[in-house]
C-alpha cells in the first residue's frame, strides 16, 4: 500500500506529460490526449479508493528529500478529502473534452491539470509541515496556468494577481515554517501537539502560526487576502473555476487546520483571532456576491462566503476548547459540502458559457427556462449552499450554528460577541440565499428581453453532451443524499475526521429537523427573502421600457486596484527607492570624506589615457609590427590612421558598457538567483544527506 502514495502523485504528473506529447501531434492523436487525460482522471479515483478503504493507517517516508524526507500518511480525514480531491477531477476532466473542443493550447492545459491533481494530492496526504509546503508551492504555480489559460487581457491580469499573492503567502508561509521549526526541532504533524505544549515561547509560536496563517489563508481566499478569487474565477475555464473553488481553496483550509489543530488545540486566543477573519470573509463575500451581475463572478464570491463560514468553525474550535465536537463536525463538513456544491455549480456555469460565450445576467437570461436536468442540478446546489432543510448545506451549517450557540454559553467574557457573530451568521445566510435566488431566477425563470434571442435559447436541444450531463448530474445527485438523510450519510463522514481534529469519544447526536435546530435555518430563508426583495428593486433598473440588471458596486471599492496595486507597485516602491539613494549618498559622503582626510587621492604616477595595461601593451606591439612591416615593403603610412592602441581601447569600453547593462537587468539579476537556488537544491538533494 505504500506505494500507492507515490503512484497517486507521480502518476498523474505522468501522464500529463504524456498528454502535452499527444498534442504536438495532428489528427486521432488529440483524440488520444482526450482519452488518456480522462482515463487518468477515472484511474485517479480509483486508486484514491482502493487507499481509502484498504490503506487507513499506513505512512510512508521518503528520506533525503531537502533534508528533512518527505512524509506521508492516511488518516480518516484525508482519505475523504483525497477521494473528494480525486472525484472532482475525474468530473472536470470528463467535462474538460466538451467544454475545451474548440478552444487552444490543450496540451498545456491537460499537463498543468493533472500535475496540479498529483500536487494536491500530496497536500492532503502530507504528514509534515514542510510536505504540505512543497506540494502546496507546486500546486499554487501549476494552477497558475489555469487562470492564464484564455491569455487575455483580463486573464493575464488576474493571474498576475494569482501568482503575486501566491509568492508573497509562499513566502511568509517559509518564514513562520523556520520559526516552528526553530521552536519545536520538529515539523511532523503527529508530534506537534506535544512539542508545542512543552514550548515555553509562546510568543514564538504565535508568531510562527500568524504566518502560517497568511501563507496558507492567501490560498482559501481569506479576508483581506482573497482579491484573486474574484478576479480569477470568471476568466478561468469553467472547469479550472471548479478545482479553484472547490478544492485548492480547502488545501488552504487544510494547513490552516494543520496548525490549528497541532500547535494551538484548545486556543482561546487563536480561535478568536480566526472566528474574527471569519466572519470578515463571510460577510464580505456574501456582500460581493449580492451585488454581482456576472454568474461566475457571483459563485467566486460566494465561495469566499463559505471559506468564511469554515474559518468560523475552525475558531469556534479554539473557544470551545474540549467541548469543540459540535464545531469540528460542522467544519469538515462544510468543506466536504462546499466543495461538492461549487463542482455542480460551476460545471453550469460552463454549460452556459459553451453555449453562449457570456456571463452577465442581462445576456444569459432565460437561457435554462427549459432544460429540466440543468435547472434541477442548479436548483440542487443553489439550495444546498443557501443552507435549507433536506440539502447537504443544511447539516453543516446547522452545526456551525449550534457551535456558535453553545460558545455563548461556555463563555461570559466573549457572550456578547458570539451573540453579535451569530446574527452576522445568520444575516450572511440569509445573504447566501438572496444571490443564489437572483442566480436561479435570472437564468432558469425569467425571460431574456430579447425575444428573439429568447427563442433560440428555448430552442436548443443539444447544449452539452452526455458525458458532460453525467459529469453534472453525477455531482449534482450527491447534495441531495448527503442532507436528507444525514445520519446515514453525513454524520458517518463526520466520525472519520474526528481523529486529524483530536476530537475523542463519541459525539452526541444531534437532531437536524427539530425545531430548535430548524429555527435557525428559517430565520435565514426569512432574511434571504427580504433581501431578494431588495435587490429585485434595487439593482434592476427601467432601460427601453424592459427591466435589467445592473452593477451597484462602485468600482472605487476594489480592494486590488484601491490598495494593493498601489502599495505593491508604486509606494513600496518608491519608498524603497528614496531609502537606497540616501544609504547610497551615504556610503558616497562617508567615502568622500575619507578620501580627503584619512586616504587622501594621489596621482597615479603612469596613468593611462585609455584602456587598461593590457590594451595598452598589445595595441603598442601591433602598431610596432604594423610599421615594421611598411618599412619591409616600403609601403607610405596615410596621413590619419587609427593606431591599435586606441580600436583595442575602445572595444573593451563597449565590452565594460555591454557588461554594466546586462549586470544591471532584471534579467541578469533572476538568472544568477535560480542559479543559486540549482546550486542549493543540489545541495539539500544530495549533498545536504550526511
């Protein structure tokens, strides 16, 4: 079984490789680069149940690997979310052949999907610290390419953003990984939680968490670090949107737990300061996406909700200290829901863009009025993730609630702040269930202003294909079963993450559609109403007699262009600049001023007019041989002539300037950086063994 964990890695990198060959090739060879990205993603699956159900327990370490090895493990809880990894890449690539068969550069992204599949999966079967970081760094530039994919203006740009955020979190997440490591002498998670309780600088320790908590939240999309989901979402290719969403944001939420659960178990303290980032990102989120007219943009935002809504059951862990059950359950299975929720989601969101190559709700209107499976496939996840009864986002949210409900009464202290979270919980809720309305209304009720257009749409009848309605409807089937009967269902996922969370005994069972529980859920529903009320009047407007949606976001409000572009790009900067040349005219005064006291100039008794001693000496010997030999042939000298002294002169000043330029470059610069980082990974690799 041991060499599972390295087939479920190597093996998709593999065929990616594979795959990027096919395509170079013309004719039934694309056919084949198809086939064999499809197979990989269905033998994928296979492979990550047959380690699921056979393989619990078993670790493996690979020894030499950048000094410390690499080390792997199966837990309950990464067996679920390896299978979740591996089922919703086996979908997006069945969906990836439709959706991708008209457009460019295949190849590629075939090979940067299946190395990301084999990365992320190495996240989630990491049993240290420093394996999580370096899968985690590959799967962060391998998805890269995902958001570049169209090579437009506006998807370069976004993934500019992407990369940049995903360099800065990489390497402040290094940072705090020194410093555990320089704390504890250790990075395996089994040995954390005992290292860190005979750890006496604490202050150390929350140092270390708080920057593995930036490295890690920049991933899941957590306030103020999610300005890439946005962004990235609606100019992705629909399946890529999907992994985005649903998967590489919970490798974030796994090493933010990786850390919660190890080093700060029962953390009042770290548990507030996540509950706090929480509620900011769900709030924000569920704020971005009411306001939204574009579909995909919409769901990105409403994944940055739900990213929220976890991050508040990982801080509810800490407040709650032992008694956290409530808070542990509700946190794994929102990820598992949300993850399987966003799948369906965005793979119609692609069914749309296929079909129509647009996203804003006044072009897709009406575009799902009759088309049954999609409508009801939407419905499913568009009922699921605005937490109502018998749906899988129901169970889960029931549990955050009921969390956020026993904190108010395990705490005087912080009573008057947990009441105020569970109204902002509840308000986000009613929010979620407000944009998925406007979402569902717009595409599958109401009808396009254009008549005609409207017709066209109501009279497609092959709009995707029967793999791809598998892939949707297959993913769409599973919401419904996970929330209507949970305790054959749910609860049993929840029992096997118990043990990663450190959660002992037997949970108490809780009762899903008693009123006590059910009351919160309405609460919600009656608050989503009221706001779609609002929205209905506030964001549709009257233009040539027809109702349209319209953008009530000011634009002055992104957060990218309003502070980061600016602090990045032009104040860092400039205020880097401004500090250099003062240490520069620094280091020239102090020079000065010991060359005129203490190492006074003096002349240089032969100093030459130009070039070096070198050129000097050659080009004096070449003009000497260049008149003996006129004298031989008694050949006239010309009244100008260059003497070799001065051509030898001037060659090596254009050399020096040449030389200087080059030294000077950006590109001079990062070449001698990865050269260096050769020379150390050689090291680390190989010579770093002993």
């Amino acid at each position: 079984m041991e060499g599972l964990f390295l087939a479920l890695i190597l093996f998709p990198m593999a065929m990616g490789a594979a795959a990027y060959a096919l395509d170079a090739k013309a004719g039934g060879w694309r056919q084949a680069r198809d086939l064999l990205a499809m197979g990989t993603g269905v033998a994928e699956f296979g492979l990550m149940a047959v380690l699921a159900f056979y393989g619990m327990g078993e670790t493996l370490s690979v020894p030499g690997i950048c000094g410390l090895g690499l080390q792997f493990c199966l837990d309950g809880f990464r067996a679920v979310y390896g299978l979740i990894a591996a089922f919703m890449w086996m979908m997006t690539l069945l969906f990836s052949k439709e959706y991708l068969s008209h457009g460019g550069h295949l190849g590629r992204y075939y090979f940067f999907q299946l190395v990301t599949l084999g990365a992320t999966l190495g996240v989630f079967l990491s049993a240290d610290l420093l394996t999580t970081f370096i899968f985690f760094e590959v799967m962060s530039f391998t998805s890269y390419v995902w958001v570049a994919q169209e090579e437009t203006k506006d998807a370069l740009r976004a993934a500019e953003t992407y990369l940049a955020i995903a360099v800065i979190g990489g390497m402040v997440l290094l940072m705090g990984l020194f410093l555990l490591y320089h704390a504890l002498g250790t990075l395996e998670m089994s040995k954390l939680l005992e290292a860190a309780g005979a750890c006496k600088e604490k202050g150390l320790l929350y140092a270390a968490g708080a920057c593995t908590l930036v490295g890690f939240g920049a991933k899941a999309g957590a306030f103020p670090l999610h300005v890439w989901l946005p962004k990235a979402h609606p100019v992705a290719p629909a399946p890529a949107s999907a992994l985005l969403s649903g998967i590489l944001t919970k490798a974030g939420i796994f090493g933010v737990l990786a850390v919660s659960c190890n080093i700060f178990l029962h953390d009042a303290n770290w548990g507030l300061l996540l509950l706090g980032i929480g509620l900011l990102t769900m709030f924000g989120g569920a704020l971005l996406a009411v306001f939204s007219v574009d579909l995909k943009r919409t769901l990105a935002c409403s994944s940055m909700s739900q990213i929220g809504f976890i991050l508040i059951g990982c801080g509810m862990q800490g407040i709650l200290g032992e008694e956290n059950a409530l808070a542990v359950r509700g946190t794994l299975l929102h990820m598992v829901n949300h993850s399987l929720i966003k799948l369906t989601l965005f793979l119609i969101a692609g069914v749309v863009v296929m079909n129509l190559h647009k996203l804003n709700l006044n072009d897709i209107r009406g575009f799902g009025r009759k088309k049954p499976l999609l409508k009801a496939c939407f419905l499913a996840g568009a009922l699921g993730i605005s937490g109502i009864p018998l749906f899988n986002g129901y169970v889960s949210k029931t549990l955050l609630h009921e969390a956020i409900v026993e904190g108010i009464g395990h705490s005087a202290q912080l009573s008057g702040f947990l009441k105020a979270s569970e109204w902002i919980f509840l308000i986000s809720g009613g929010m979620t269930l407000a944009y998925m309305t406007k979402l569902y209304v717009a595409i599958f009720v109401e009808k396009n202003a254009d008549e005609k257009e409207q017709r066209r749409f109501d009279g497609m009848r092959r709009y995707m294909s029967p793999l791809s309605a598998f892939a949707i409807a297959g993913s769409a089937i599973i919401l419904p079963a996970l929330g209507a009967v949970p305790h054959l269902t749910s609860d049993r996922i929840a029992d096997l993450g118990q043990g990663f969370f450190h959660l002992e005994g037997e949970a108490h069972a809780v009762q899903y559609f008693s009123f006590v529980n059910l009351r919160g859920g309405l609460i919600s529903i009656a608050i989503g109403a009221l706001l779609y009320v609002l929205i209905r009047r506030g964001m549709m407007t009257q233009k040539d007699g027809v109702r349209i949606y319209r953008d009530c976001w000011p634009k002055k409000l992104d957060l990218e262009n309003l502070l980061y572009r600016p602090l990045l790009l032009t104040i860092i900067p400039f205020v880097a600049r401004v500090a250099c040349r003062l240490l520069d005219s620094l280091a020239d005064g102090v020079l000065l001023l010991l060359r005129r006291t203490l190492y006074r100039d003096r002349k240089i008794p032969h100093e030459l007019m130009e070039g070096s001693v070198f050129t000097h000496l050659l080009g004096a010997a070449l003009d000497r041989l260049r008149r003996v030999k006129r004298r031989i042939l008694r050949q006239p000298a010309p009244e100008r002539e260059c003497s070799y002294e001065h051509k030898l002169a001037m060659q090596r000043e254009k050399i020096m300037e040449t030389n200087m330029i080059i030294q000077r470059s950006l590109s001079f610069g990062l070449l001698l950086f990865y050269v260096g980082l050769v020379f150390t990974l050689i090291y680390l690799l190989y010579l770093g063994r002993g």
